[in-house]
C-alpha cells in the first residue's frame, strides 16, 4: 500500500524567511504533484515533476523530485503572507495497466506566514 | 481550455436522505474523473474513478455510488445520506493518458453537511 507522508504538518514563518517541506512516499511512483489549497477552497495544481532530478520553479515556490530516495521537497524563498496556506503533496502511478493516474495525498501541510 | 463544474456548491442534508452531486467537465474529451472526499481535518481519500462512459472503481467500500452516464459527466450518489458522510467532495480530471498530459485538475467543490 503506497503511503504519502508530509513534514511539518503545521508550518509558522516569518516573511523573508527560507524554508522546506518535505514529502517522502513508500512505493515506486514517477509522478509527483504539488497542490496549494486556500481556505475553504478547491486544490490548485502547482507543479508536476516526472523524472528523477526533476527541479520545477515557479515564483518564490521550487519543487524537486528524488526518485531513489523516493523523497520530494516544496523549498519556499523569501516568503510573503500571500503564501499562507494548505500544501499537498500528491503521488500518483501511471495511467493505463491498473493504475488510472489514482493519486495518494499526504496530511498537508498548513504554512502560515506571519509579518 | 478547459474548465470544470460542481454542483451544488453547499448542501445540508438530513440523516437518511438521498444524495446527488453533479461534476462535468468542458474542453476535453475521454478525461479520467476522480471523486475525492475531504473530511474536516486535512487527508483527501480518492473514492471513486472512472476511464470511460459506464465504467466506474470503488476505491473503498462506502455509503456511496457513482455513474458516468456521458463522457464529460460524473455523478456521485447515495441511497440515505449518514452523519459519516459530510465532508468536502471534490471532483477530478485527468486528460486522456493518450495525450501524455500528466496534470489532475480539481473542480471547486461541494460542501456537504448531513445533520
């Protein structure tokens, strides 16, 4: 059974402050997405990263898959209040054969940002 | 491009009654659908998912059902509703694996009390 874990589940930064959340998962997959959920909203797609190496960037949020480590890190820069919300990590096997592209999510991580 | 569609957007229920939720996608077609349940709390569980018109998996044994009557419309339903089953239901698609796009879109949401 493939199982999703997130660190920290709870995250307070202070804006202009660095930081990671980590996401390690418990089987073979090659595909691991990102979601930002707000408050009371839907999920919001972030990134998709394929490969082993695979490094995506996107403002002050980068994401990095390492297959063999089976491990995938959300590095935030410099963060700023609009930031603050739940991210997800999400594993998911390839569509077709008996996988359909289902995804396992992780906890969540809740980011507040604080001035 | 394309979009997707919930509804209804909120709904309170009494305990034992019937349940309908309606997702449809627009702008693709032979999508994957994906319905995900998130409890108060954080975890998204992946319920049920359908590859094509008719065809639907149950990912856990539940109080629900789901059908897939067209190619772009994914209904989730239930015969009487259970305090158990409030929660955030959130529809999903994937596009057609034949296009080699990995990304899975969420739709915004239904917000489910039973009472």
């Amino acid at each position: 059974e493939l199982k999703v874990e997130q660190n920290p589940l709870f995250l307070s930064m202070q804006e202009g402050k660095n930081y990671t959340i980590y996401c390690n998962y418990s089987t073979t997959s090659d595909r691991l997405y990102w979601y930002r959920q707000d408050p009371g909203k839907s999920l919001e797609s972030l990134f998709v990263l394929l490969s082993n190496g695979a490094v995506k960037q996107e403002g002050r949020l980068m994401a990095s898959l390492d297959t063999k480590a089976r491990l995938s890190t959300l590095h935030i820069t410099a963060a700023v209040h609009d930031l603050s919300a739940t991210y997800f990590c999400a594993v998911g096997r390839p569509a077709g054969g008996t996988s359909y592209g289902k995804l396992t999510f992780g906890q969540g991580t809740i980011l507040t940002v604080h001035p | 491009s394309q979009t997707i569609h919930q509804w209804p957007a909120t709904l309170v229920q009494p305990v034992g009654s019937p349940l309908s939720l309606e997702c449809t996608v627009e702008g693709t077609s032979n999508p994957n659908l994906y319905w995900y349940r998130q409890a108060a709390g954080r975890g998204l569980q992946l319920l049920f998912y359908s590859v094509g018109i008719g065809q639907i998996s149950s990912e856990v044994p539940q109080n629900l059902s789901a059908s897939r009557p067209q190619d772009r419309q994914f209904i989730l339903s239930s015969k009487k509703l259970l305090l158990s089953d409030s929660g955030f239901y959130l529809c999903a698609w994937r596009a057609d694996p034949g296009t080699g796009v990995h990304e899975q879109y969420f739709g915004p949401g239904t917000r489910l009390t039973v009472t």
